[in-house]
C-alpha cells in the first residue's frame, strides 16, 4: 500500500477491491472520505459514474442505482450467498461520505431484488405498499441482528414483526381437486400472495440463522462508516476488501499522529 501526504489530509492507494482500485481519503480523525471505484469514481466535484450521481452542492445522501448490477459497487458480504435474510439487511449499504445505496429503493428495484433471488417472479409488478412492507421488515431484521450481535434482548417489535411474516403464508400443502389432475396437494401461492410468500420466507431465514449454527458467526462489519453484517471466517471482521482496506488505512494514520482510531458504533445504533 503506497501512502501520500498532503496538506491536512492523507491519500491512501489501496490494493484492487471486489468493485475494483479503490482511492480513499482519510480526514485528520481517521475516518474516510469518499472513494473511488470500478463502478464510478467519487471526483472533486462529488459526481457518481455509472452507479449513480450525486451532486457536491446538494445533499448527501441515496445514490440511485440506475445502471448496472447493485453487486457492481458493493459485493454481497460473506454469508449473503447462504442467507437471504442477511442479504436484505445489508440491502441498504452506507457509502464513504454520507452517501448510502437502497436496493429496495423503488418497487422496480425491490421486485429485480426479490426475482434475483428466487422470491418472486420477474414480472411480480410490485407496488410501493408491498416495497414499503418489504422495507419494514429489513429494518426490523436489522434490529434483531444488531442485538444479537451486541448481546442485547431482542426488540419486542422485531420479534413481532418477524412473527407476524412467518405467519402469513401457508406452509402446509393443501388438497386440492381439478378434473384433469383429480385430487392433489400443493402450497397455495396466489398472485395476491407473492409478497407474503417472500416475506415468510426472509423471515424463516432470519430465524434459522438467528437460531442456528452461525449464529455465532454472525457480526458487524467493523470498518465504519459501513454498517452490514457478515458471518465472521477466522479473525475476519470486515465485509469487503475494500472495508479492511479503509480500517488498515484508518489505523495507519492513527499510528502516525498519534490519534486513536475510530471505535465502531454498536450494532443496533447503526443507520439503515
């Protein structure tokens, strides 16, 4: 890793992340601002490329995911792949510099998310109350997560919500009767269920991973400003390459001036 003074501030060149060379600034209290990647290259002028745009005079905040694959600018974290639930979680990603990605931002963005995932047909044609009820419970699975993670009591209203999820779709498989087939049994999953159908599942996965073997596994990505989670391989605490880079970075600098590095926030208090 090659290190570049500058006037007040430390340019940091770290190795290839998943999205691609990564450049990031670190400010005089060790946290970073901006960086730079595969997907688009975060300039003076606060322009996003492909990923989105973001002005430098507006506000800080949702970069739209227009173009491309999501994955493009963040990678799933370990354990996304093998929990759906997880994924959701980390739906909505904290950037460098105040921004954040939703990939549930939009019922088009929500629907591409749920069908890239087996949960629903590409055509579901979601609207924004099912995409808002999609949204409520990533938020209430975050909760449940982060105090497991920080050794809490689980909040009653994710336990709630969470319940309430798993309950609305069938799971048994009904009889049923038509003359070509006669009698025979299958799940019922009308069209009007599609979203309680994807709802139950993320909130069984929640559960089994809550209750299950990585539960121990599971933490919080300890590079901030990110706030997704992870299932933890080894001594491994960060979600990304370019997460250990930016904490490697952050350490560094604090070596040099004698700073105390940022200690991450709890968990549960992390936004989105």
């Amino acid at each position: 890793m090659r290190t570049v003074r500058e006037t007040e501030t430390e340019t940091v060149t770290g190795a290839e992340v998943e999205a691609g060379a990564a450049r990031e600034t670190v400010r005089g209290d060790g946290t970073v601002r901006g960086a730079e990647t595969a997907a688009g290259a975060v300039g003076a002028a606060g322009q996003v490329g492909a990923a989105g745009a973001v002005s430098a005079a507006g506000p800080v905040g949702l970069i739209s995911n227009a173009a491309g694959s999501p994955e493009t600018l963040v990678p799933p974290a370990p354990g996304a792949e093998r929990y759906p639930a997880l994924d959701l979680a980390n739906s909505a990603p904290a950037l460098p510099g105040g921004q954040y990605l939703d990939f549930l931002g939009s019922p088009a963005a929500a629907g591409q998310w749920l069908a890239d995932r087996g949960l629903a047909p590409a055509d579901a044609g979601l609207r924004e109350l099912c995409t808002s009820r999609l949204r409520g419970l990533r938020e209430h699975v975050r909760a449940l997560l982060g105090c497991h993670v920080d050794g809490l009591p689980a909040p009653a209203d994710a336990l709630a919500a969470v319940n309430d999820a798993l309950t609305r779709a069938p799971s048994a498989s009904l009889l049923h009767w038509d003359s070509a087939r006669g009698l025979y049994r299958a799940t019922s999953h009308p069209v009007t269920q599609i979203v309680d159908h994807a709802l139950a599942a993320l909130a069984a996965d929640a559960a089994d991973l809550l209750t299950g073997p990585d539960a121990e596994r599971l933490t919080a990505c300890g590079s901030p400003p990110c706030n997704r989670f992870l299932l933890r391989h080894g001594r491994r605490h960060w979600c990304s390459t370019r997460c250990g880079d930016r904490a490697r970075a952050a350490r560094a600098y604090a070596r040099r001036t004698g700073n105390a590095t940022p200690t991450p926030p709890p968990a549960g208090s992390r936004g989105r």
